[in-house]
C-alpha cells in the first residue's frame, strides 16, 4: 500500500520516510518508531492526540495523521507529506545560499507564519491539547508556503501538568524547568504529585514567542550549550530584568562589527548575517517592533499568566494595518517613538566603539575616535 522511496530525517526516536501511497494516491511521510526507542504509553500519547486533531475536520495547519500501523518491531504513523520539511533545515539552506554581500533569495513571509502557527495552536488548545515542543523543526512548509505544526510526541491531553523538562531548552518556558522549583520534596524526587502544576498553555505561548524570535534574527533567544545548562537560568534572570538590553546585546550589537550609518544598514546588516529575507517587514523598526510584541505578549518570564496569543495576535494585526487613519496603525513616527522608548539602550551596555545619536532619524553609528 506504501512503497518507501527515501529517507527525509532522523529525529531522536524516529526515522521519516518519504513514500507513495496507492490508497490515497498521493505522497506521504511515514514516521517509522522502532518499538525499543519509545514506550508503549508514550506512544499510545501521540497517536490518541494525532487521532483528536485528525478527526472530523482537520486543520489545514496541522500535520494530519492518515493511518496508523504496528509489527512486533515498529510502530508506523501516515502522516500528510510536507514537500518544503522543516523551517529550521529551510532556513539553514537559505542562510548556506546566501553570502554576506548578497542574501539568498528565500524570502520569509512573517505574517502567514505567524497566523497559521496561532490557528494551529489555538485549534489545539480548543481541543484541550497543547504541544509542548513547539520549535521551527516542528513546523513544517508545504509547496505553497503554508506551514504545518508537527511532531505531536510531547502534546499533551490537559491544561495543567507538573511534568517538566519536557521539550527543547532553547525553546522551553521558564516555568517547565525543573531546576526553577525550590520545595526540596520535588528537588529530591520524592514526590512529583506534589510539585506545581503550570498551565501548558500559557508554556506554548512561550515557545511560539521562541519560535517567532528564532525567525526574526535567525537564531535562538537562549541558545545554551548542553554542558552549561545553568547558564539557561542567568539568561532568563538577565532578560527579565531587561528584555530590550538583553536582545539588543546579543542579537543587534553582534552584528553590528563593520559600523553602520543609519537605520537601513543595520536593517541591510540583520537581513545578511541571517542571509534570508523577510518578505513583509520593510524596515528596522518593523523588526523591533514585531520582537517588542513577542516580548510584552508571549515571552512573560515569571508571569506567566499574563502571557496572552489573543493580545499577541491583535499588536499584530494592528501593527501590520497600514491604514494610517486607525488609531493603533504602525505610522512611520510611531515607530520611531516606539523604538527611542523601548529600544534606546543604557549607553553603557553598549561596546564603547558605538553610541546612539539622535539625528533627524534615530539611528546607530560608529564613534570616530
Ligand atoms: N509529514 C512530514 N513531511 C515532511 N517531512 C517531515 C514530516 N514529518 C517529519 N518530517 C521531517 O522529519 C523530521 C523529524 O520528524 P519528527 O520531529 O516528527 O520526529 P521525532 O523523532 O519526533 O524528532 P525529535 O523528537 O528529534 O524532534 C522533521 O523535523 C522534519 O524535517
């Protein structure tokens, strides 16, 4: 019924396969688990979350399952084939295409990105499921550009757990790792059940704010190497203290090594150290103010409560409403107010060779001396 005609990827407990199938005519992707690389529970998990979302009407921006099968040795999920993979092996070929000089010519359309992954999850949690691993490899694009959130492995079927460190650290909201939990019967292991709950929701909102930041400069919020675990837990105390510093330190002032005259060079200069180009966000200020929405809506460090995807999804839609005559449209000046309070940086977070100048525009140059 399904000839296997090459491998796609390797995840950490499965392998996919690209294949053809003579049931539905089409192709497919068969996410082939070896029974030894997974538990009888984890995967009766994934396939009772996969069978909720598939059923009746499947959303168009879910990665459907189509069938299911097990032997003595696998277990075989049909699942709709994206021909585009995943966003962060997408992106990774279009940062290898473009060079410093001329970017590759893959072009990002935020916006759509942005809308289906909240139709996604929001269709999830209305189904009383969350994610919990949401991350670029876990989007997949198809041949039209419409994204697809897969791998459902870790999802879970409540809105409450105490389950932690489940997920990918760089993408994982605060409140999941275990290592942030003080009472000492959990620290000890003694007794799970009475470790704190935290809402799963609110932990996808964490990661889809990650997600969304991973795709604007093209690299992780908090990239931490496995052997500095600790380090995780200093970058989130440093952000919460100071969102704006802590992003402007790692992720504008890095790039920023040859100097740069005014606003459209930094903007030139993002666009080329990632080497990929963002179809719908026309300058700099669009760039911060998106990564400002991120921040006040979905990456709320020790509230999370006060994480909201609807307040997220409405600083978006009226961010990118170009009509000028609504109140909350994106005027040119309005970003430029925008970026002086939110982004003008304590000078002295800022390596000596640079400083902020108010000229006619904000912009960042270099210091002669
Ligand atoms: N339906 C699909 N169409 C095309 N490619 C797919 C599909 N499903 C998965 N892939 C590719 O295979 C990779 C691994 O899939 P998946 O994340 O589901 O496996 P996994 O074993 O759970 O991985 P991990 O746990 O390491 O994240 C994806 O990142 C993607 O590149």
């Amino acid at each position: 019924m399904y000839t296997k005609l090459r491998p796609i990827q390797s995840g950490t407990f499965s392998t996919v396969y690209k294949a053809w199938s003579t049931k539905y005519n089409r192709y497919v992707a068969l996410k082939i688990t070896p029974k030894y690389k997974t538990s009888e529970k984890n995967m009766l998990n994934e396939y009772n979350v996969m069978k909720t979302l598939s059923s009746h009407s499947p959303h168009p921006n879910i990665c459907s399952m189509l069938d299911f099968y097990t032997d003595d040795s696998y277990y075989v999920m049909v699942l709709e084939y994206c021909e585009c993979g995943d966003l962060y092996d997408f992106l990774d070929i279009a940062k290898s295409q473009g060079t410093p000089s001329s970017p590759s010519l893959v072009q990002i359309d935020m916006q759509k990105i942005i809308r289906q992954l909240y139709s996604a999850i929001q269709f999830a949690h209305s189904l009383g499921i969350a994610h919990r691993d949401i991350k670029p490899e876990n989007v997949l694009l198809t041949i039209n550009g419409d994204v697809k959130l897969a791998d459902w492995g870790h999802a879970i079927q409540a809105s409450k757990s105490n389950d932690y460190q489940i997920g990918t650290d760089n993408y994982r909201a605060p409140e999941t790792f275990s290592n942030r939990i003080e009472t000492s019967s959990f620290k000890r292991k003694l007794d799970q059940s009475s470790a704190p709950l935290y809402n799963t929701y609110k932990a996808d909102y964490w990661s889809l704010g990650a997600t969304i930041f991973y795709l604007l400069f093209g690299d992780c919020l908090f990239r931490v190497l496995k052997p500095k675990k600790g380090q995780h837990l200093k970058n989130l105390h440093e952000f919460e203290k100071d969102p704006f510093a802590f992003i402007y330190n790692k992720y504008v002032v890095p790039r920023l090594a040859g100097g740069y005259n005014n606003e459209g060079d930094l903007h030139e200069s993002l666009q080329h150290t990632r080497q990929y180009v963002w179809q719908d966000l026309p300058d700099i200020y669009d760039v911060f103010h998106l990564c400002k929405i991120i921040v006040d809506t979905l990456l709320r460090v020790s509230d999370a409560e006060e994480r909201s995807m609807e307040k997220f999804m409405n600083m978006v839609d009226s961010a990118w409403n170009k009509d000028t005559s609504t109140k909350d449209s994106f005027s040119y000046q309005s970003k430029i107010d925008l970026f002086w309070e939110q982004w003008s940086i304590n000078t002295e977070s800022i390596p000596s060779n640079f400083q902020l100048r108010n000229f006619e525009k904000p912009c960042l140059v270099q210091d002669s001396k």
